[in-house]
C-alpha cells in the first residue's frame, strides 16, 4: 500500500468512525425520547390533563421526546451519509495524487487495447460462423467449432457467451455493436491523454516564489499541489480569499492548498494579485 493509498484508507476509517459517533448519539437520542412510566413519570397512554398541575409537567416531557426523536433521526441520516461516503473512497478511478497513477493508468490502458482486440477478434468469429449458417439455436459439431475458434481470441468467451452473441440485435447479428467500439476508443485515447499530462507533469520541478515577506507560492509536484506558505497564521481577510478561490488548509504540509491544475493555477494568480493589493 503507497502512501496515497494509506491516506484513503485513513479517510475511510475516519468515515467509519464519525458514523459509529452518530449512531451513537442516535442511540441515546433514541434512548432520550422514551415515553414509558418509568422513564417520564407518566403513564403510558395517559392524556393531558388539562387545569392539572401535572400538565406543564406531561406538555415538557412531550417536547423533550419529540426533539430527541429528531436528534435521532437527524443522527441515524448523518451516520448512513457517512457510511455511504466511506463506501464511496477509493472508488472513484485513479487519482493523480496517486503516486503510483502512472503504472495503473498504463496497466489500464493495457487492459482496454486488450479488450478493443477481443471484441474485435469476436466480431470477426461471429461474422465468419452466421455466414455459415451458424445460429443462436444451433447445436452439435458446428457450434462447438464455432465456441472452439471463439475462445482462441478470449478464454472467458465461453460456450454461453459465444451462444448471447449469435442472438440478433437490431435486426443483425454482431458481437459488438460499432457504438461499443467507438465508446471503448474514446476511453482508450482519454486514458492515454491522460498518461502523456502525467508524464509531462512528472518532469517538471517543484518551484517557489515569494510573493511578499512572510508568503510564498509552492508548485508542489511531488504532492500535485499548488500551496500558499505563510510565516504564521495569516489574518482572517487572507484566509476569506484563500476560501472563496477554494484553497484549504493543510495541516500536515503546513500550507493553504488546491490540486495542482491549470484552474488552480489562475485561481492562484487571482489570490496572488489580491493579496498584494492588501499589502501595498
């Protein structure tokens, strides 16, 4: 596991543990909204006696139960959001944080030219064997050669898929519809875009600037960050712009930081020309 991979899987557990403290607190809410007699001092089932002196007493006790019912609920959603985003880390394809992005995106990009030459070695079987007369409904001799020649181009083109794909399609019969091919292509030229802007960055140096005393400007290649570096904590109306250009503060590199981008760079240059304007 590299030190990306640890980071989410960090993430996640932070996740996992804020939704253990909201069913927690569910739990107790829950708890809290408990009408029974021995809880309230009411008896269960027992309306409002209007004029009573137990009145004020019942009407508090209906409110704290009906406000504590809703802290549960509210706590139970939160934990399930939790839950649901702790699910989601690491799912979300590969990130260019990844220090080992590169040889997944390659070995990514390995996969789809694989599979672009499977469908297409299938589309050509397939052609080959309807025009023999081959169908979805055939058996004996001539299916299984069929099935034979078509798992030579993939083993998983097993006898049941080599069957699905005699089925007509809108009126043909093709293993592969050309929309699938083109989708995969696009796929295949945005992974290999993707790997030449990450070779490119990989080239380039970190470098810094100071933009006045007691501030610099970091492109962090390393961490593919773009960071504001400040001697101190800097003043609110500093970290009011640093926020409105979505820069975050992180504690663990020191510095208010946003994914290393072409955005983020014109983000910075606006952050850059606004604070030296608060300090001319």
């Amino acid at each position: 596991m590299n030190s990306y991979e640890e980071k989410q899987a960090a993430r996640k557990q932070r996740l996992l543990n804020a939704a253990d403290r909201q069913d927690a607190k569910a739990s107790a809410a829950f708890d809290d909204s408990d009408l029974r007699e021995e809880r309230s001092g009411i008896p269960l089932g027992q309306p409002i006696l209007v004029g009573h002196h137990s009145e004020g007493r019942h009407r508090r006790a209906l409110e704290r139960s009906h406000a504590a019912m809703e802290r549960g609920v509210e706590a139970s959603k939160r934990a399930d959001e939790l839950r649901t985003r702790a699910a989601g880390v690491g799912t979300g394809g590969i990130s260019s944080d990844d220090p080992d992005a590169l040889e997944k995106l390659r070995d990514k990009l390995a996969c789809q030219k694989l599979s672009q030459t499977n469908m297409k070695g299938a589309n050509r079987v397939v052609r080959k064997w309807h025009r023999k007369g081959v169908t979805h409904e055939t058996e004996g001799d001539q299916f299984a050669a069929y099935a034979a020649e078509l798992e030579t181009v993939a083993p998983h083109y097993n006898a049941a898929l080599a069957r699905e794909m005699l089925k007509p399609k809108y009126g043909r019969v093709v293993a592969f519809e050309s929309f699938e091919l083109t989708n995969l292509n696009a796929r295949i030229k945005a992974t290999e875009k993707r790997i030449a802007q990450l070779e490119r960055a990989a080239e380039v140096e970190t470098t810094e600037r100071e933009i006045f005393d007691g501030c610099k400007l970091v492109e962090n290649t390393k961490e593919n960050r773009l960071q504001f570096i400040f001697d101190g904590k800097p003043d609110p109306e500093v970290r009011a712009i640093l926020k409105s250009y979505a820069f975050k503060w992180a504690p663990t590199h020191g510095a208010w930081q946003r994914q290393l981008t072409n955005a983020a760079r014109f983000a910075g240059q606006q952050v850059e020309r606004k604070l030296k304007e608060l300090n001319t």
